[in-house]
C-alpha cells in the first residue's frame, strides 16, 4: 500500500500552522468585520478596533484614538493566532482534524465563536451589549468565523503536515 493510501505520523509544523492559519485567519475577519460593520452598521473600522481593546481597556478605550484602535488591531491578531494554536493542538491529539479541513475547519470556526462569545467577551471589560445580535448579525458571524477562521486555519494545518510528510487519501 502506497503512502499515500494512508495517514503518516508526521506532525504538522507548529510555527508554520499557527502563524499561516492565524495571519490568515485575523486579516480575513478583521476585513470581514470592517466591512459588514462598516456597511450594515456605519461603524468606522477605527471604533470597531477599539471596541476590541476595550476588552482590556474598558470603556477608556474609546477615548484612546487610534493607539487604542492599534491595541484592538493587535489583539485580534493575537486570538486569530491563539485559535491556530489551539487547533494545532488538537491536530496532535487527533490527526483527522488535519486530514479533513473542509470539515473540522468551519466546526472548529463555530466552536472558536462560541468560546468567544459566550466565554472570553463575558469575562473581558467589554460592555455588555444594550441590543440582542440580530439575525444578520449572527449569520455573518458564523460566516466569518466557519469560512474566515476554521477553514484557514485547518488548511494551514493540512498543508503543514504534508510538508512535514503526512500524506492522506481523505482530501
């Protein structure tokens, strides 16, 4: 049986995984943010970010300008790359997560908005929201993060670990 008939035990590479997947993963979404707020909302992409710094920062955040606005810009950057961390981690520990990115990539995605939303927002300074998530909202939220964060990331990881060796028939 060739090689390719079946899994290899080679890793994927971490660095090239969480960087790749991350970097990608944070300039799609952010763009997506930009825009879909942007658009659907009139929020100025400098708010936008800041909002993201007011995790850290609270509501001082929006009196920061735009050195608040960059600590926002670098902060999703840094959960775009911990998100890739994660899911390389969970490649070590289950393989298949790696052989099958078109599938665990947008699962992870949900899994990353749920944590996010449910988790990591309620225990930041972030105000809590005066309005419910609309239903384009929300739908734009699982976009994003099923196409622009899981899908990205898991084939970061694929592609690292056929760099590495690993070789599947699942494509």
């Amino acid at each position: 049986m060739s090689s390719q008939g079946m899994g290899l035990a080679a890793r994927p590479r971490a660095l090239e995984t969480i960087l790749l997947g991350g970097a990608i993963a944070g300039v799609l979404d952010g763009f997506d943010a930009v825009v879909y707020y942007g658009l659907a909302m009139d929020v100025p992409a400098k708010l936008l970010f800041q909002h993201i710094a007011s995790g850290v920062l609270g509501g001082a955040s929006f009196r920061g300008g735009w050195p608040t606005a960059l600590l926002g810009l670098a902060l999703h950057f840094t959960i775009a790359l911990g998100a890739a961390a994660v899911f390389y981690s969970l490649c070590l520990a289950l393989p298949a997560m790696c052989e099958k990115p078109f599938i665990y990539g947008p699962l992870y995605g949900i899994g990353v908005y749920l944590v996010m939303h449910y988790v990591v927002v309620p225990m930041s300074r972030v105000a809590p929201r005066a309005a419910p998530v609309s239903a384009s909202e929300l739908i734009d939220q699982l976009f994003s993060h099923t196409i622009f964060v899981g899908l990205p990331i898991a084939l970061a990881a694929r592609r690292s670990a056929r760099r590495a060796g690993f070789r599947s028939g699942a494509r």
